[in-house]
C-alpha cells in the first residue's frame, strides 16, 4: 500500500479510497449534524527559544495537520529551544506524504511519525511483525536506517484503529472485546459509523473480521464521507440515525469526555501506531542530547496521558502550544 494510503488511515479527516454503499441517503447528512467536540488547535510556536543558540543551522521540526500531530510536534520544538538549540516551526505542514518526503529531501529535520506507517512506507503491512510494539518499532528503525533517518524511542501509546460502542449498550451486553462486539454483530446489535478507508482497507475492518470471524453487514454501516473519529465517537456515544458504534483512533481525546466503551483486541488484529520522532542522521550527530532529552518527553506520553492531553486540545480547545508546555512543565 502507498504511503499515500497509509495517511488516509492515520489522519482523521483524510479523502476515503472510494465511495460504499449506505443504508440509507439521508445518513449523508449525519456528518452536518455532528459538531465535532471542537476542532484541533492551530496555535503556532510564539518567540524565540533560549537565548543560548548551537552552532549550526536551525532544526527544522514539522508534523502533520491533526491536532495531535500539532501537539506532538509543539513537545518536540519546545524540547529543543530549552535545550537551546535553535529550531524553525514548520509544524502543520501536511498529511503524511508531504511531511515524509519533506524528511527524505532533507527540507526538514524532524518530526513525529507513527510505527505502524513504516509498514506501509516499507510495502510490507502483511508482516505480523507490525502488530507488536516492540518489533513495529525495530522494524520501522532498521528500514528507514540506510536513508539517514533514526527513529527516536516511542511513546507507549497506542494510536491504531478501534471500534467504540455506546456506554449503554456496551453496559448491557457486556460488551469489553472485539470478541464480544463480533457476538454482538452476529445477534444484530451493532450499526457502525466508520469512513470508506476503514470499511475498505485490508488492515482496518478486515483485519478485524478476520481476526474474531464475524462480517458487519454493509446495510448495517454508515459510511462518512472523511475520516473524522469526532464524528463517528458523537454518533456512537449519542446514537444519532440509530448509530451505536464507531471508529476511533486509540488515542483520540474525545473517548474520555463521551460515554463510549473502546473494545479491546487481544487477538492483535491493528497494526501497532505508537508516535516517535525521526530525525535526519545527520542532525542527531550534531545534537546527539535530543535523543535522551525526547525519549524522556516521549516514554512519559502513557496512552491515558496522551488521551488526556488531545482531550485538552480537541475537547476543550486549547492551543497544541500551550498543552505542549504545560506537559513539559
């Protein structure tokens, strides 16, 4: 798969591959009466870092357009400047495929990227090596290391796609695994809210289905016309146009503040997304303090501390800046 299809699975908000049949016409407009909890922050870094400066030029850190890509990258260029090495603010510079080949080019120095992309950055996503965190990470590590890349230690968070079921229903049915929402699919329980990159892609609801052996009915899923997880946890959690479940990313700050109950996967059907930061080999050589002084920011980023810290942001609708240096401290 492209890399191009891999930032369709990871950034919410991104263009569906193609278009599914609906149960029904008017679901079109259940994105329109879903206000998201509040859109992601676009706060920029303010002012200049320490007036200490390195020698050398600046470190150019970017990151992707959603709101935790932005928060993630404010953790990485605020790291930097109280190090008091110089670093320009690229941050928000585009889907994956921008920002990648931006790193490839050497137009940029740094960035947070997800584990699990390697997978598809390397043409190898079948590999079940990818559905484990720690071999995910040195598989990621040992593909990008002869381009001159590194990838930094991870956060111990998890970002991959999940189903979340209404808190009533999950209450009443017992529902806690992928295990039991196949049983309930089966009994007829479930209309999912989920994007055509979820319902399509081999290593979203496929790899589900394959992994606890049931099939969600089409009629039975509201296919959305993007990707965007505060959309389709509202119409879980609210039950709007009879919609008691949906995806969501691991990480996403809204399951915290709605009454929904994300299924566990103990079969290990995703492909493991923890974010790291990767650098330009070169870079690290001239500031090789960055790896521990992120790694420390990075190994505090538990999936409970990262939920908490995007609910700040895309439930309270806070800058990703000010999150970002709250955190840090």
């Amino acid at each position: 798969m492209s890399s191009a299809a891999a930032d369709a699975q990871r950034v919410p908000g991104a263009a569906p591959a193609a278009a599914l049949p609906t149960r029904r016409a008017a679901l079109a407009g259940l994105a329109a009466a879903l206000v998201p909890v509040a859109g992601p922050g676009t706060a920029r870094a303010a002012g200049p870092g320490p007036a200490r400066a390195a020698d050398g030029p600046p470190v150019v850190v970017a990151s992707k357009t959603d709101g935790e890509g932005a928060l993630l990258g404010q953790m990485i260029l605020q790291t930097l400047r109280r190090l008091g090495i110089p670093a320009a603010d690229r941050l928000q510079l585009g889907p994956t495929r921008i920002v990648r080949t931006a790193l490839t080019a050497g137009e940029i120095d740094l960035y947070p990227e997800y584990t699990g992309n390697a997978a598809f950055f390397s043409g190898t996503e079948t590999d079940p090596a990818w559905k484990n965190a720690a071999s995910a990470y040195e598989r990621a590590r040992a593909f990008d290391a002869p381009r001159g890349l590194v990838w930094l230690a991870p956060a111990p968070a998890d970002n991959t796609w999940q189903i979340a079921v209404q808190g009533a229903l999950a209450r009443r049915e017992r529902l806690v695994t992928m295990a039991d929402f196949a049983g309930a699919v089966r009994r007829g329980l479930i209309e999912l809210a989920a994007s055509a990159e979820f319902v399509e892609s081999p290593a979203a609801l496929p790899s589900f289905e394959r992994a606890y052996g049931f099939a969600m009915p089409l009629e039975r899923i509201v296919v959305l016309p993007g990707g965007d997880t505060s959309v389709t946890l509202r119409a879980a959690a609210q039950g709007i146009s009879g919609v008691n479940a949906g995806m969501v990313y691991g990480t996403d700050g809204a399951i915290a503040a709605l009454d929904v109950v994300v299924m566990a996967d103990p079969a290990g059907a995703q492909i493991v997304y923890e974010p790291a930061p990767v650098i330009r080999a070169a870079v690290l050589e001239r500031h090789p303090g960055l790896a521990p002084a992120l790694a420390d920011v990075f190994g505090r980023l538990t999936l409970p501390v990262l939920r908490r810290l995007n609910a700040e942001v895309a439930v309270e609708g806070r800058p990703p800046e000010a999150v970002a240096r709250r955190f840090l401290g």
